[in-house]
C-alpha cells in the first residue's frame, strides 16, 4: 500500500458476526518500528451504532507492526493528545487489525486497555467480553488470543515499555502540522 503523508484512511471495526462498530475517518502519517500511525484531528466525527461522537483532542492511531506475529497483534491502540476529558490512551483489543487498501479493519473483542488522564491504567468491559463470548459464540482460540492480548498490552503499558512511552508524541506532533496546513 502506497500511502503519502496526509492521505485519507478509514479505521472500520465491527464487533463479532460482523456487527458494525466504530468508523472512524483519519490521516495517514507514516510507519516506524511499532507499526503504522495515523492521525485523527480535534473535531473528527466518529459514529458507531448508538454513538457520533467528535474527538475533543487531536489523537493518533498505531496499528501493530504487520511484520509481528499474530498472536502480539491483537490490539489497536489511540493516544491522545493533552487536554482531553478522560483519557490519554485507550487500546481496543481486537482480531490482528489488517489493510484493505486506505482501509483498517478489525474486530472489536471488548476489552480495552486505558490510561486515565491521571495516569491511573485500568481494564475495561471485562463484563462485555463474558457476556458476548457467549451470545456471540467467540471461538475458544478467539477468545484466549484476546485474553492474552489484553493482558500482555495492559503489562507494557503498566510498565510504559515502548509503544506505551512516548513514542506517540513526534506522531502527534504531525497531526498538529496537518491540522494547521488544512
């Protein structure tokens, strides 16, 4: 894929069965050891069923390293720059996120790894993710793949081993820059 410095992509996530989840329009930014970063301005509208929401705060996108195996693929991680409400990083765990064309696609597992910002780090929708193993029939291999997934990123980031140690910041630096040139 031949992407240029502020061409548009998509993030599409579904939930399991195919359900649609989040879409999320963004900028690509580039690539660097930890994968693929993208960005998504202050005011950018993000629908999912349920919710249209607008980024309060420039954020970037790291899609995990297409190169890594599988299994330390399973997440998709969003930074997001100072001053927003709640959160400094939110991480979705998912099925390995995966380019089609300028579009991302994965499915949401539940789970989700986040940093307050008052640098508390906690687990969410442990509850979802039990309820929806069931109703939704998450295979066995799918649903220890995101238990692993969710435990090894909430570690790296207790421990802010990189991407979780400012790695973001130069990326969140080029979100700026293209928001100001637009």
């Amino acid at each position: 894929m031949a992407l240029e410095l502020g061409d548009p992509v998509r993030t599409e996530m579904t939930k399991w069965g195919e359900r649609p989840h989040w879409h999320i329009p963004s900028r690509w930014l580039g690539s660097d050891e930890h994968g693929d970063w993208i960005g998504i301005p202050a005011g950018t509208r993000m629908v999912r069923p349920g919710a249209d929401i607008r980024s309060p705060v420039d954020q970037v996108g790291l899609v995990p390293s297409a190169g890594a195996p599988d299994t330390e693929r399973g997440w998709l991680a969003t930074f997001h720059a100072p001053g927003g409400p709640r959160v400094t990083l939110y991480i979705d765990i998912t099925t390995p996120p995966f380019w089609d064309g300028p579009v991302l696609r994965a499915v949401d597992l539940d789970f989700d790894v986040v940093r307050g910002v008052d640098e508390e780090v906690w687990i969410e929708d442990e509850d979802e993710f039990a309820e929806h193993r069931v109703e939704l029939g998450y295979p066995d291999d799918v649903a220890s793949a995101a238990e692993k997934s969710c435990s090894r990123v909430h570690d790296a980031v207790l421990r802010a081993e990189a991407p979780y140690d400012g790695s973001h910041e130069p990326w969140l630096a080029a979100v700026a820059r293209l928001s100001a040139r637009s």
